[in-house]
C-alpha cells in the first residue's frame, strides 16, 4: 500500500510535462488570448469586433511571427489592434518560455533547472550554461536592432514622406518589430510596395530580417567574435555561408527571372530591378514583406521562392523553415556519398549519425506535412497547385508571403493554413517530442541487412 508521499511523487511524476509540451501549450495559450483580445470590439474599425476565425488567423499568424493576413492590418484593425498584433509578434519572436524566462530573471533573479530545459527546447539550444544570461543577450539584441531600425525608418517617414512625427514613430517601431522578428505585418494595405525603389526603407527592414534570421547563438557568437572565424562553430559557419549563398542565389534568380516582367521588375530602371530582386530574396528567409505584387510574378519565380521559403533561416531565431543547418547537413550527406567517404565531414569536423537521422527526420516530417496541405486545399478549393503549393510552403515556414488568395480560401482551408503556422513554428522535432515524451532505450539490436537503394 502506497503512502500518501509516494503517491503525491507519483502524481508530481504524471503531472509534470515534458519541456517541449510546454512550449506547445504557452503558444497555444498565447494564440488563445491574442484571438480574444482582437475579437473585442475596439480592435476592428467600424462596428462590432472581429470574426472568430479571422481573429484566429491573425493571432496565430502573430504568435507565429508568419505575417499571413485574411484582413488587411492597415486598415481593418484599430490602433488598439495593431498594438496587440504587435505584441504578440514580439513574443512569438522572443517565444513564449524565452519571455517567461526573462520575467522570471527579473522577479527571481534565478530559474529552476526545469526551467532551463525548457528555454533551451523553445530556443533549441542544448547548453544549460547560463540560459538565463543567454537569454537576457537574446532580449538586449532584440532590443538594439529594433531601436536601431526604428530610428532610422522614423525619419525616412517624417523627412522624405513627411509624415507627422507621431505616425512616422509609429510606423519606424512597427515595422522595426515585424522586420526583426521575421513577422511581415505592414502597415500599409500594399506592404511595402510604395517603397520598392526606396533603399533607406527597404536596406534597414532587409538588415533587420538577415539579423533575426541567423539565430541568436549565430548572432552572440558573431558579435564576441566577429573578425576571428577561427572560434566559429560548424552551426556558426554553416548558417552565416548558408544565409549568403541562399541570399545571392535567391537574388540572381528571382532577378533573372522577373527582370521583363511588366507586372513586377520590367517597369523599374536596373538600380530599382536590383534592390526589389534583393528585398524579395530576403523576404523569402521567412519575413513576408513584399516590394513586388507576388501574385502576377512567374510561377518559375515562386517555385524557387518555395525552395527558399523551405530552408528557412537559421535555427534558435525569428525564422522559420527546416532551417539552413538541417539544409546543410543533407547536402554534405549527399555530397559525402557521390565521393563514396565513410564519414560525413562539415569544416573540419565529423557529424554524429544522430544529426544525420535528425536532419532527415525533420525535412521528411516537413514534405509529408507540406503533401498533405496542399493535397486537401486542392480537393477544397478551385486554385491551381502553384499557387496553392506557394500558401502552403509560406504558412509552413512562417513567411506569411502570398499570391493574394489567402482570404479567398474557405474557412476550412484558412484553418489548415493557420495549423500549418503553428506547426512550423514549432518545428516538427519539436511538435514530434510533445507528444513521444522521451526516447526509447533499447537494449538489444537486430541483425544487419539492408535493401537495395536506387
């Protein structure tokens, strides 16, 4: 017979949720009050609130710092409104236990080792040294770039576009916000294309992107040792060489590409061709602004930009995707096997075969997830598979780039956009170990064989 102190450790045990459960819950949680704080009626202009649907969208989208809309930000919301998508985009970007984290340094000045799992799962860093300085870094350089962009888009508004000092503000922290947590919320019922051939609008916003897209291991590793790449570690040096290869390769394609189209690049001189090419590719790291009208680009255009948009940025940061490093260890997979070497080596270093099953694990879990919604929205809607495959891709890695049917989709397929959100938000290893807990031990193994491959 158990004692009542064996039955309260036993109910603890039961009780007790795996940190990755956790994380799962707190964007739930968020998402939850974000729809019910956009559903009051002083969020939405005119009378009555928001839609229950449509305030779900938009608080996922938020929370999930993607930047799909069904409503236009602009002009469908109340300031109030455009305040609470705001705040839900930075703690989406911060995450959910990041931000809980950082609360609980402030009043506590200390967290328990749960909690410190439990950050380091939302952020996927492994390392239990110093979570919580890592994470008050983590707030610091947020804080810096957003005052930074802010600053400098502020008085573009007011000095080139003379806005009033107030809305000029507004617009500078706004899209400072958006811009460095991957969002893509704009206000202006166009997104940015008023701004297409304006570098001190579009350069700032695409810094601020490229920054909170590295990740923020990447960025505190760079900023203590920026010229000495000697220091870097392989997930340092595979993120900054991915970001700049899929950057310029992005540029040069989606350029050549559009370059005589009349509806996006052909009416622009080459400066202006060049910058929008630029701006778009950068974009497609997960951001969802937009200089160019991507419903009337070439559909060779968007499948390069649904590659792109896959991939994602890099891990531990505001973008979302399978993340360049899972990417990146694929490709020196492949490349390891056409040499015919035994071991898969990454700048000097050997991967662990777990990295190897990892990386396959999650782009596996990705194409099966991204098959699946496109496959149900092509039996729902009427809309060809481009452009379909293109929200798909978008919603999944948190880009929130569109062709201009996300609000044309029935509520049933707005749905299934707004749970592919959540799900790349969270990353399917993520999603995956909410639900497995822990991982099997198995103490025997079977005999070897293997199958014909090819």
């Amino acid at each position: 017979m158990r004692t009542g102190t064996q039955l309260n450790r036993v109910s603890g045990r039961r009780l007790a949720l795996h940190p990755a459960q956790v994380v799962v819950i707190g964007f739930a949680v968020a998402i939850l009050a974000g729809t019910g704080l956009l559903m009051l009626p002083n969020a939405r202009v005119g009378p009555g609130g928001a839609s229950v649907l449509e305030a779900l969208f938009t608080a996922t989208s938020a929370v999930c710092v993607t930047g799909h809309i069904v409503v236009d930000t602009a002009t469908y919301w109340t300031p109030f409104g455009q305040i609470v998508i705001l705040a839900l985009v930075q703690i989406g970007g911060f995450g959910i236990m990041t931000f809980a984290s950082v609360i609980g340094l402030a009043v506590l000045r200390r967290m328990s080792l749960r909690s410190k799992v439990t950050a380091a799962s939302e952020a996927h860093n492994s390392g239990l040294d110093d979570v919580g300085g890592t994470v008050l870094g983590v707030v610091k350089i947020s804080l810096a770039v957003e005052v930074v962009v802010a600053v400098l888009l502020t008085a573009r508004f007011a000095l080139a576009y003379e806005e009033p000092l107030g809305r000029a503000l507004w617009l500078g922290v706004f899209h400072s916000v958006t811009s460095f947590n991957n969002a893509g919320f704009a206000l202006f019922s166009d997104s940015l294309m008023g701004f297409v051939d304006d570098p001190f609008i579009c350069l700032p916003i695409a810094a601020a992107i490229i920054i909170g897209g590295l990740g923020f291991p990447v960025i505190i590793q760079l900023r203590k040792h920026l010229g000495r790449t000697l220091k870097w570690t392989m997930n340092t040096r595979l993120v900054v060489a991915g970001t700049v290869a899929l950057l310029l390769s992005g540029w040069v394609y989606i350029t050549a590409i559009e370059w005589s189209n009349p509806a996006t690049l052909g009416p622009l001189d080459w400066p202006a061709k060049l910058l929008a090419g630029f701006f778009t590719s950068v974009q497609t790291r997960t951001a969802g602004f937009n200089s160019l009208d991507t419903g009337l680009m070439e559909p060779a255009s968007w499948l390069g930009m649904d590659a792109l948009m896959l991939i994602g940025g890099g891990p531990a940061g505001t973008a979302g995707g399978i993340k360049i490093t899972t990417f990146a260890v694929l490709f020196f997979i492949v490349v390891t096997e056409l040499r015919g070497d035994g071991a898969v080596n990454v700048f000097g270093k050997r991967l662990s075969r777990a990295v190897h099953r990892e990386a396959i694990t999650v782009v596996l879990l990705a194409v099966a997830v991204v098959v699946a919604a496109t496959t149900v929205l092509m039996l729902i809607t009427d809309h060809g598979l481009d452009r379909l495959l293109f929200e798909v891709v978008s919603a999944f890695g948190t880009v929130g780039m569109s062709t201009g049917i996300t609000a044309d989709l029935p509520p049933a397929g707005q749905l299934i956009l707004v749970l592919l959100m959540f799900i790349g938000r969270l990353g399917p290893i993520t999603f995956a170990s909410s639900i497995a807990l822990r991982r099997r031990r198995i103490a025997y193994e079977y005999p070897q064989e293997r199958p014909i491959i090819g």
